[in-house]
C-alpha cells in the first residue's frame, strides 16, 4: 500500500516536473543563455548511451552524425529533445525495429532525425501528438504523460526550427530542423 502510494506521489511529481518544462520552454526564458553546442558531441553521446538498451528490447540502433555540427542554444535542452525522440523510438515500435540516428547539415538547416521502420503513426495523429497528453491508442499502456513531443516541439521552435513528423509506409520520421550557428557581427563602436 505505502509503495504503491510513493509511486504514485512520483508519478505525480514527475508529471508536474515536465509540465514546467514544457511551459518554460515555451516562454523563451532560457533563449538569454544560448551559447554554442558540439550538436555532433552531444548526439553521439547519446547515441552511445542508448546503444545497449536497443540491444535489450531487440531492436536495432544505429547512427550516422555528421562532424563540426554547433548551433546556438541550450545544450540541456537539446539533448533532452534527442532523448525522448530516441526514447519514443525505443519504446513504441515492436521488437525487430530497426532505428537510425542521423544528423547532417543541409543548406541553412541544421537536421537532427531518428527515423523507424515500425508501423509509423497515422498521418491524421501526426499533428495531435505534438500537444500536450496526446497519447495513440497504441501507446496508453506505455510509461508516459503524453508530453514528450510537445517538449520536443517546444525545444525545435525556442531555437528557430521546427519538429518535422513523417509516416511512411516505412516507419516514422521525426526531425528537429534548426537554423545553423549564426557568425556574431561586431557591434559598430561609438564614435
């Protein structure tokens, strides 16, 4: 009884956590402390963190970064947004997945993608599930409070970018287009 009760009090807690953390990316707040990121450091760092948990629920993780990626931002942020992309893909699509990890530069766009081969998402959810609590039918058994995407969302527009969702008949596809690191001018000196 009382551990099911703590485990419900974290539950809980957990929930209300993200909340904030969805909200308060949604305010900007933290834009006042962009600086540069390694992009290609931080997503090989998680890629390698999560290879063996693949290996665990008998799917396949693979990743291709592309070198010297850097933006402005918030690098907490960015790796949280990762994680719970490569997460979802861990956890929703069935065992014998394969998922790839990619990151490349292209043209002005800075492109952060993990991409299935499970059953995608219907193209009629594909908007619905950036909110927040938006669960599938197939995923209301799953750990989760539907906010995931919506921080995922959030992160890709707090930095100039978009999160891009694609179902195919060859999985799903969710990328974090962002603006590539801007050069800083100098700023003209007063006479």
């Amino acid at each position: 009884l009382i551990p099911d009760a703590i485990r419900q009090v974290d539950e809980v807690l957990s929930l209300f956590a993200a909340i904030l953390r969805v909200a308060e990316v949604e305010s900007g707040e933290t834009k006042r402390f962009f600086e540069p990121v390694d992009v290609t450091a931080l997503l090989n760092e998680v890629a390698e963190s999560f290879s063996l948990a693949f290996e665990d629920v008998g799917r396949t993780f693979l990743w291709s970064i592309e070198p010297n990626l850097v933006v402005d931002g918030d690098r907490d942020l960015l790796a949280q947004a990762m994680i719970n992309l490569v997460e979802n893909a861990q956890r929703h699509p069935p065992a014998g997945t394969h998922v790839r990890k990619t990151a490349m530069s292209a043209h002005d766009l800075q492109r952060l993608q993990v991409e299935d081969n499970g059953p995608g998402v219907p193209k009629a959810d594909l908007a619905r599930i950036t909110k927040r609590f938006a669960r599938l039918e197939g995923s209301r058994n799953t750990a989760g409070h539907g906010l995931g995407l919506s921080l995922v969302s959030a992160v890709a527009k707090l930095h100039g970018g978009r999160l891009v969702l694609k179902s195919t008949k060859s999985g799903l596809s969710a990328t974090i287009e962002i603006p590539k690191r801007a050069v800083s001018k100098p700023h003209p000196q007063a006479a």
